[in-house]
C-alpha cells in the first residue's frame, strides 16, 4: 500500500490546470458538468485516503472498536502501522465530516426558512415568478417544489422590458438546470479537501455564464443579457445585505467583466474537450492523470487492506 495512500490528499492540486482550462475553453454547460465529476470524485477519494489512515494507525490501539483478530502480530507485520499518522487523519476525518454536516445542514435550513418567508411575505405571484415589495434590487432563483424566480420591485425598475426578460431567463436557467445541486456538489467537495477551492470558484463562474447563455438563447440578443447582467450588478451591489436572506440560494454572481465581455464575444461552441494546442493538452494531461491517479491509488489502498483485514477476521 505504501505512499499510495497519501496520494489524494496531494493529488487535487492536479485538477487546478483543468479549472483554467474549462473556464477559457469549454462551453460554460460542459465546465459545469466536469468540473463539478471532477471534484466529487477527488475529493471522495480524498476522504476515503483519511478513512484508510485512521484504520492503518488505529487499529492496535486499546480500546478502538475494530475485531481483536485485527490486533495480530501477523496482520501488525503485514499493516504499514503509522500511530501518529492515524490520529492525526482521525482529527482531520472528524473536521471533514463536520465541515460536510454543517455546510448540508445549513443548506436546507436556509433552503426552509426562505420559502416559509418568501410564502409569508406579500408578494405578486405569476406563474414561477414572485415579485416581492422590496426598495432594495435583487433577483435570485429560489429552488424547490415548484421553484420560483424571486425579484424586487426595485430590480424591476432598474431594468426595462427585455432586460427583464433576459434577467428572468437568467434566473429560471439556473432552475432548470438544477445549478444549486452543483455548486453543493463542489462546496461539500472543497470541505472535504481545500485544495479543491479553486474548482468550486470555477463552477460558481460557469454555472452563471450556463445561465447567461440559456438567456441570451431565450432573448435572441446576447447584448441585451450583457447589459442586463451590468445593471443587475450594478443595482445590486448597493444591497449588500440581500444575500443575507432567500439570496443565499442564488448562484455567486461571479466577475461580472468577465461574464460580459463573454456575451459580447461569439457563442461559445459546445464540445466536450478544448482544442488542441501544446499548452492545453499539457494541462488537460496533467488534470487527467492526476484525476486517475488518485483514483486508482485509493482503490488499490482500499483493497489491499480490507484484504489484509479480512484474511485476518475469523469468519
């Protein structure tokens, strides 16, 4: 088993070249989808690595619950026992799965409390669309059964008819394509290993640039959507507090520049993989095989030892 272990602990910090590489040359919906199997999957690996470590270290320690048949002189020889290392991955195990607990649990409460409070408020309701007497500018979506489209009256001024339209299109993109599953996805894997923050930041951008795209589809003008996403920001950023509320379900709003130079550019095309270039290939190698290795190292860590283990359990 050896170093393989330790490997995706380390081995996210490969992914980092793929973020890069999906926000400058993937089509925004394509981003999303890798990026966020990407995370998941490394930082599953990465928790699994913790788990192996604490039963590597632990497991000849008094008092720990594991069969007393694992406690053997025979299976001690054949175990790369780490003391030290088994009780540190416990106290990292223990953070992870708290900062993984929290983050969930702070989900669906905030999930909860903002339809009970978007159901108690007075507001006009059209369809999938509240509008919420507010003086302060905001505009998220607001998952669940049925999902709503959650606007300020002041927003609405802001904004005249088609760029209401696009901002609306924007929001229930965001809906439609589940987005906020997503960027839990990605939030719970940055939780399990903070190497991963950087993709989390990747898939918050692409998912609104996703959005922006089903938008500009919806209008037939990518400019008016740019516009729109300028004033949205603009408007907003004068109400810092709004995300305090049912906004903490809206998707970060991202680099705005950046969002609107790209509505000002071509459309995207849609492919699965960049072009080709020494650079690009050099980066998508790198994410790929880093992807891999931590894979294949935490299955064959994995394997090797519930087979040590399980030799040495009495059936």
């Amino acid at each position: 088993m050896g170093v393989f272990v330790c490997l995706p602990l380390v081995l996210p910090l490969t992914a980092l070249p793929i973020a890069r590489l999906a926000e400058q040359h993937l089509h925004p919906r394509s981003a999303t989808r890798l990026l966020a199997v990407v995370g998941v999957l490394l930082a599953l690996c990465s928790t699994l690595c913790l788990g192996l470590l604490m039963v590597v270290g632990t497991a000849q320690l008094p008092g720990n619950p594991l069969p007393d048949s694992w406690s053997d002189p025979q299976v001690r020889a054949a175990v790369p026992y780490e003391e030290k290392a088994g009780i540190v991955a416990i106290g990292a195990l223990a953070a992870v799965l708290g900062a993984c607990g929290w983050t969930v649990y702070r989900h669906v409460r905030l999930r909860i409390g903002a339809g009970r409070a978007l159901a108690a408020a007075p507001s006009v309701v059209s369809g999938d669309i509240a509008v919420l007497p507010d003086p302060e500018p905001y505009a998220y979506a607001l998952p669940g059964r049925p999902g709503r489209v959650v606007v300020s009256t002041a927003m609405t001024e802001c904004l005249d008819a088609r760029e209401r339209r696009a901002l609306i299109a924007h929001e229930r993109a965001h809906l439609a394509a589940r987005h906020h599953r997503c960027l839990l996805a990605v939030q719970l894997a940055a939780r399990a290993n903070p190497f991963l923050l950087p993709l989390r930041t990747a898939v918050s951008f692409s998912t609104e640039r996703w959005a922006d795209e089903e938008a500009a589809c919806a209008v037939g003008d990518r400019r008016v959507v740019a516009v729109a996403v300028g004033k949205a920001a603009l408007y907003s950023h004068r109400a810092p507090d709004v995300s305090v509320g049912f906004a903490a379900f809206a998707a970060p709003a991202g680099p705005v520049p950046r969002r609107v130079a790209a509505l000002l550019a071509p459309v995207p095309p849609v492919r699965l993989w960049p072009p080709s270039s020494a650079h690009v290939a050099l980066a998508a190698l790198i994410a790929a095989v880093g992807t891999a290795a931590s894979a294949l190292s935490s299955l064959n860590a994995a394997v090797t030892l519930v087979g040590i283990l399980h030799a040495a359990t009495p059936l």
